[in-house]
C-alpha cells in the first residue's frame, strides 16, 4: 500500500493523471488502476471525478496528509540507513568499577549512542588500579575511576563531583546533629572503602 500511497501523492500535487504518469513514467492506465487499488484497500472514495479533472474528497485529504507523513519517514529511514552504511563502525571499550557503571554511566552511554547508533561498546570492570592499568596497556580506550591518577602517558580528566553518605545506627550521638565535620570522625571505628594498591589515595 505504500506504493500507491506514494503514487496517490504524486497524483494529487500534479492535479491531473497525465500529468503524474509522466512524471512517475507510467502509463496512465496503469496510473489509474493502481489508485483504484488504493481505494479499493483503504473501502473509500479519495477523488471526485469532474470529467479530466480531479478533487480530493475529504478523506482523500486525510490520505494525502498520511502519505506525505509515510514519504518524510521513508526519507528519515534512509537517511539513517545511509548514515549507518557509511560510518565507520566505532568499538569503545570503557573501564570502570562496577557501581559506576550501574549507576553513573547509563545516561552518559545513552548520550553517546544517540550521536553514534552504530558505536560498539564494551564494559569492563575492577578496581581503580586494575582499570588504570587496562588504559595503560591499551586494553581499554577510557577508564573512569574514584581518585585522580597521576602516571606517565595518561592523562587525568575531572568529570564530575562525587559524595559520600555516613551511615550511623540509631541512638548514635553523632545522629543529634545537624552537621557532621571529619572532625568528629576522629578516633571511631569505621567500615570505608579499603586503600588500593597504587592509586596514591
């Protein structure tokens, strides 16, 4: 039905079936028939025939919006489908530990993909220094890690600001007060992230 949609749309802009059967290179017999099986699919009439001369009905007009709607996507789909052909496939392999790339990354892999629909992504994961040591042997285009990283041949991007919450039990005397300074951390067992082999943190 596409097909016809599109010939019916040529048909009413040209106003006149010789003028369109020209146009699309086809026999004007052949022109009608296939408005006619338009009709016939859609039950309904999509021209008042006036002697030579053609005019919409009121659904024809609702057809014609719908296959100039059809005929922008079609053009939409094959742009894409051009773009996807000629761009040169992009294999990303990211680094990072596991939270951040359930937590932090979706929305900026997202980002990319929409500018990129035929990129590849892989995903690995580990510990800061097992991450910084994929981008270092070129197992990994990019890592993202907790702690700034100063070693030759790498470079050390900020990208965004990160926070920490202190989880206490209830009743805790610290739970009292508005704020919590690190220096009321002093001197109390605590549970934190444990020191990795060189970070530097």
């Amino acid at each position: 039905m596409f097909e016809e949609l599109d010939v019916f749309a040529v048909v009413v802009e040209q106003s006149s079936l010789n003028k369109a059967s020209k146009l699309l290179n086809l026999s004007q017999p052949a022109l009608s028939r296939k408005i006619a099986k338009l009709e016939d699919e859609l039950g309904v009439q999509l021209f008042n025939r006036r002697g030579k001369r053609l005019e919409l009905t009121s659904i024809g007009q609702l057809a014609y919006t719908y296959a100039l709607e059809q005929r922008q996507n079609q053009l939409r789909f094959m742009q894409t489908l051009a773009h996807y052909r000629e761009e040169e496939q992009i294999t990303i392999t990211l680094g990072a530990s596991l939270t951040t790339l359930q937590t932090t990354l979706p929305p900026l892999v997202n980002a990319f993909m929409e500018r990129h629909p035929s990129a590849e992504i892989k995903l690995i994961t580990g510990k800061t220094h097992e991450i910084v040591s994929s981008v270092r042997d070129k197992r990994a285009d990019v890592g993202i890690v907790a702690s700034s990283i100063n070693q030759p041949g790498l470079n050390c991007i900020p990208l965004f600001d990160d926070h920490l919450e202190l989880v206490l039990p209830a009743g805790h005397p610290l739970s009292e007060l508005q704020e919590v300074g690190i220096e009321h951390l002093q001197g109390l067992p605590m549970i934190i992230f444990p020191r990795e082999r060189g970070t530097g943190s």
